[in-house]
C-alpha cells in the first residue's frame, strides 16, 4: 500500500541513505476560483499559484505487523514524518524547478526574469546537513545548508554507488566530479 500521496508534485528525490526525500509542490492560490488553467507553466508572480517550496520527509517505519483490512487491503509499513521546508538560495530571486537526489540535494532553480522570458538557464545548488547535524542525528530541513559551489542548471545528475562521483548532464556534455 502506498505510504503518502499528495498533490502539486512538481518534482522528488531522495537524499542520503537514511529514507530521506524532498518533494518540490506548489499548491494553488484558493483565493483564485478552481477554473483557471492548471495546465498552464506555473508562473508565481502572475498571482495564481504558489511559490514552489522543497518540502523534506522522511520515512519512517511502522513497528506494528501490517494489519488486514477489507478487501485484502493492508496498512502501509511505514508513514512520512515532515522535516519542514528548504530555505532555497537566492532568496526571491529564484523559483525552484526540479530536484535531483544523491548523498546530497541538488535543487535546479530559475531566475525570476527566466521565467518572464521562458528561458530554460538558471543556477543549481548542492544541500546537505551540517556536519554537527549528522552526528546528533538531527534531521529537520532548518539543518541543511548550501555545499560547494553553484552550477549552472543541468539536465541530469546522477551518483555513483558509494556515493563519492557525481555526473552532471548540460546538454550534450557531461562532466565528473569527485566528492569528498
């Protein structure tokens, strides 16, 4: 059975090995009636969603058996436990776009003025928790910070298993970087 779902899903991806994951949403203005096009590219400034926030979960594990219910139906074996929201570097200036996951959060974010002008640019940044974080074993999104340096918007990125290469895609290039 499914743990959570929701609505406004713009993009997830889990962080770290701990069953961490970051879902970017943008939930709809309800003082806009519910006929507007939802189709339509999300345009905050225009008044009728949301910013889009990276909210951070975490799943944890039910310690009771799964129970039956009717129609062969059961309880999940774990829930998600809300870390709280990222606060995204750049301020206003930048709307996140996509999330890519790994041993840390890659958040791809546009410009204010990209959105104006439908241009696929922007920026990305790497989060991770603080190291005092990781050993007390605090896990709320209030502990994640910026790593390294800013990249430009990828299309891709990918780790490898232990974690220590990262593959960023920028259209027909590629490049490799090592992890510390």
């Amino acid at each position: 059975p499914s743990v959570d779902s929701g609505n406004d899903t713009l993009s997830f991806a889990w962080v770290g090995d701990d069953d961490n994951f970051a879902i970017l949403r943008q939930h709809a203005d309800p003082s806009f009636p519910s006929d507007w096009d939802s189709n339509s590219t999300y345009l905050p400034y225009k008044g009728k969603l949301s910013r889009p926030q990276v909210e951070l979960y975490k799943l944890a594990e039910v310690e009771v058996d799964a129970v039956e219910l009717a129609a062969g139906a059961s309880v999940a074996a774990a829930t998600t436990v809300r870390l709280g929201s990222l606060n995204v570097r750049g301020g206003d200036r930048v709307i996140p776009h996509v999330l890519f996951g790994g041993p840390a959060l890659c958040v791809g974010c546009l410009s204010v003025s990209d959105f104006n002008t439908n241009d696929d640019e922007g920026i990305a940044y790497f989060y991770s928790r603080k190291g005092a974080a990781i050993e007390k074993h605090d896990e709320r999104a209030s502990v994640y910070t910026t790593i390294g340096t800013s990249i430009p918007y990828p299309d891709l990125v990918t780790w490898d298993e232990c974690g220590q290469l990262c593959a960023i895609s920028y259209g027909s290039r590629v490049a490799v970087y090592v992890s510390e």
